[in-house]
C-alpha cells in the first residue's frame, strides 16, 4: 500500500533544497529557520523565545514555519476526526425498526 506523505516532510525537504540553493547566507538562514520551525511544530516545541534574538527576518521565518506546522498538523488531526466519525456513523440503511420509530417520538 502507498503510504501519503505527510505535508509537513515535504515542507521540510522544500526548505533544505531552497537553502542549498540560496544566493546569499542571510537566505539560506532563513530557509534553515523555517525547517526548524517545522520541526518544532512536530516536536510541539516552540523555540519562538529564542528567535527573538536572531535579526527579524530570521525570527519571523522561524514563527512562519512554526505557525504552519502547528495548522498542518492541526488540519491533519481535523481529517482524521471527520474519517473516523463518517466510517463509524450508522447509516440510514443499517438502522432498525425500533430506532426509526424511536426517533419519530422525538
């Protein structure tokens, strides 16, 4: 069976690959940023404190990662909960009589 990828892996890859790709090492130390916000979204740890004393840029790159991480992984959860409750929630055909008239009652 094929196994999906998770979103926030390929996030962090895309990150690696940008940072090897960047031109100058301020860029590159945002893309880092970035990757580790992801990271700490999967650890549930926020670093966010520590960023404060890198330039800007660099901390706002790490919060965005952080913060994308925290939605994806907040997403994921969502979807989970809405296939878990379709899959068990009866379905009209699997009720039986005493059910249908139960709820007539109501």
């Amino acid at each position: 069976m094929n196994q999906i990828p998770n979103p926030i892996t390929l996030r962090i890859q895309w990150c690696r690959r940008q940072a090897t790709q960047a031109h100058t090492e301020w860029e590159a130390d945002g893309w880092r940023a970035e990757e580790e916000g992801l990271r700490d979204a999967l650890m549930s740890s926020d670093h966010t404190d520590d960023y404060r004393l890198y330039p800007p840029e660099i901390c706002e790159r790490y919060v965005n990662g952080f913060q994308d991480g925290t939605a994806m992984l907040r997403a994921a959860r969502v979807e989970r909960m809405t296939m878990t409750s379709a899959a068990v929630a009866p379905q009209p055909a699997d009720r039986t009589r005493g059910d249908l008239q139960w709820s007539e009652n109501q």
